[in-house]
C-alpha cells in the first residue's frame, strides 16, 4: 500500500472514514447470507469479524457477540469472500494464505492476515458531512457484491492487483487474477454498493436493496443515490491479501495463471458478503464524525490487535482445508 502512504503524505489535513484491519476469524464452509443454515455451504470462505459467525444468522449480531478479530472493538460484523486456491498442473490444489494490508496505520500491525474494511463517508480524503450525511446499517442487515456465478463483464470495483517483493500496487487494477506471477502477493478489492432502498434488511438476491451508483475503480465518490434506493450508506470495502510467495515457484513459464476461486470460476466472479454487527450506534458516531479517518476517534472504541487475535469460534463444519488437496472442498 505504498500509494496509499504517499497519498497520506501529501493530503493534509484528511477526513475520510474508517479503515481497519481485521484478522483471520475462520476458513470455512459456511455462508449465513447465501444459503442460510447450510452446513456446509457450497464452497469456502474466508471470514473475519465476530464470534456469533454461524450457519444462521438473524437478529442483532452486535447484541449477541462477544468478541471481535476486528481492531474497532464495537464491531462484530462479520466480512468474508470466496478463498483463493493454487491450482497445480498434477491437479491437486493448496489454498493461498493471506497476509494483512501493509503498511496498517496508526500501530494497528499485528493483524494475522485478514480483511482490511473501509467505511468511507465520501471518498479516499474528504467525508463530505455537510453535503451528504450518511445513514448507517440497522441490525439484521446483510448484503452482497459479486457473483460467484458471473463469467463475463467484469463489474466496477471488483479488482486484482499485483504485489511486487516491496508490497508495491501494480495499476491499472485488473478484472481477472494477473496473468503473471505476483512476487508479493495478489492484492484483491471488493466495493461495496452505498445507496440503500431504507426498507429491507436483505432481499432474494442479497443485492437488490442496494444500488451502485459508482462507474470507475477505486475510491471514488458515490453519485447521487436514485429515488428507489434514496438513503446514502457508508461506501464499505475489503481489501485482502493473498500470500502467493511460497507457491509462484510452482507455475512453470508459460502455463496459465493458476490461481482460483474456492468455487473453481474466473476472475469475474468474485464476491463478497457483509452482515452488520455493530454494537448500538457505534458506527453511525463514527461516521457522524469528521477525526474517524483511518484509526478511530474517540466516539468508538479501538482494541489492541493483540486482543483481537485471541477472538475465535469452533468451526462448525470440519474438514480438510489445508496442505494439498485433491479437489477443491465441496467441489468433489
Ligand atoms: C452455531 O450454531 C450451532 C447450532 O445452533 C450451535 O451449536 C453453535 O454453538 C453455534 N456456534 C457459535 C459459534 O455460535
Ligand atoms: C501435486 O504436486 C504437489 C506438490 O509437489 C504434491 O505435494 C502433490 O502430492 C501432487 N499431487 C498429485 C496428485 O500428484
Ligand atoms: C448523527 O447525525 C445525525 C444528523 O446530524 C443525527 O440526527 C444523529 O442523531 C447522529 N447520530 C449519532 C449517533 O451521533
């Protein structure tokens, strides 16, 4: 994230919401959202945030968890995507670890891989509060971006870049998995939609209720949101690491980028999941306020990442996700 640093360096003051990191809470085939109280699910993720992580999850999350991987010690949302594997030519696979979004500001290292969020008010340097005021998530509220099951346009703010040895960004960001190895690492982004229907909680397809009013990458201003879905939200991202460094050596010149998705598709059909799980009003005071950039204020509570990491929950469904496998888990 060095782009980001000198980004910091040269933007002062900035005012622009919260980024955090989150650690590994569970690897596991288990979606809540998608298809609730199946165990396991279809295929498997990679998931941090609150203990109250389960096959089925209704009510207020951030009422019933205890603990959190996340550094804002009020949040026990709960943030997953799909799981990157490495695809060998012998047909076996291993799944690619992840280490946290580097540089963490503000003394937030020691986050073991993980999600880094953003709630972003505005864009990536101003919040925007007296234009635009947002309205923040009420509990029960879930959501997706992404599909596992797209195999053709690639969607706005779904992207891949490519790690060198120093942690740099490769640019432009790309729709697909780099067609070349990633010395260190592939650097994946999710955005997330901001305009809310300020009715439903969910709906059939988990997406509908939300609408993207953004058309370029990174983080940009959300357009004004369309009379359906007239509430503003807070722009939420992920950004994840996937630790490719102990497996390039194994994708010989010339052989096609061996990288997947735990659901075997293509660049295209990354997703991601989002179940809020703040405690009370805590994040609407964050977002109410201008001082949250990046590390917190005080108007919300932050842990030490080495509390966060002690949170952790049994894994409901247990089966081998580790070493070589002979297929993908659940694609047997
Ligand atoms: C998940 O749900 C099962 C079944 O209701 C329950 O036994 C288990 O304790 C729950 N796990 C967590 C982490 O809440
Ligand atoms: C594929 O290669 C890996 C790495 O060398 C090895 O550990 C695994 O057993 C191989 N799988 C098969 C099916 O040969
Ligand atoms: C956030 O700001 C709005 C608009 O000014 C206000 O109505 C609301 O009470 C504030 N909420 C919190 C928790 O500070």
């Amino acid at each position: 994230m060095k782009s980001l640093t000198a980004l910091l360096a040269i933007i002062a003051p900035v005012y622009a919401g919260l980024r955090f990191p989150c650690s590994e809470l569970s690897v596991q085939r288990l979606d809540p959202v998608v298809e609730p109280g199946k165990t396991p699910s279809s295929h498997l993720h990679h998931i941090v945030g609150g203990n109250a992580f389960n096959a089925t999850m209704l009510g207020d999350v951030g009422a019933r968890a205890t603990c959190t991987t996340c550094q804002m010690a009020e949040d026990f949302s709960n943030y997953w995507t799909a799981h990157v594997f490495f695809k060998h030519p012998n047909g076996s696979y291993h799944r690619v670890p992840n280490l946290p979004v580097s540089p963490l500001l503000g003394g937030s290292n020691g986050a073991v891989g993980g999600i880094t969020v953003y709630y972003t008010q505005h864009d990536l340097s101003t919040d925007n509060l007296k234009q635009n005021a947002v309205k923040t998530f009420q509990p029960g509220f879930r959501m997706t971006v992404g599909n596992p099951t797209n195999t053709g346009k690639p969607q706005v703010g779904l992207r891949y870049q490519c790690l060198s040895a120093s942690g740099g960004r490769s640019f432009p960001e790309l729709s697909d998995f780099p067609p070349q190895a990633c010395p260190g690492g592939i650097f994946t982004t999710h955005h997330f939609p901001a305009c809310w229907d300020g009715k439903n909680l969910d709906s059939p397809d988990h997406q509908s209720h939300m609408y993207n009013t953004i058309t370029s990458d990174g983080f940009v201003a959300a357009g004004p949101c369309p009379s359906s879905h007239p509430v503003r939200m807070p722009q939420v991202t992920f950004e994840t690491v996937w630790d490719t460094s102990k497996l390039n050596s194994l994708w010989k010149t010339g052989d096609p980028n061996p990288y997947v998705w735990s659901f075997e598709g293509t660049g295209a059909g990354t997703h991601a999941d989002y179940m809020f799980g703040w405690k009370g009003d805590a994040l609407q005071r964050a977002m109410n306020k201008s001082e949250c950039f990046y590390d917190g204020c005080g108007s919300i509570t932050k842990q030490p990442m080495a509390t966060a990491n002690q949170c952790s929950i049994q894994n409901t469904v247990t089966e081998k996700t580790e070493g070589w496998l002979p297929a993908l888990p659940g694609m047997a």
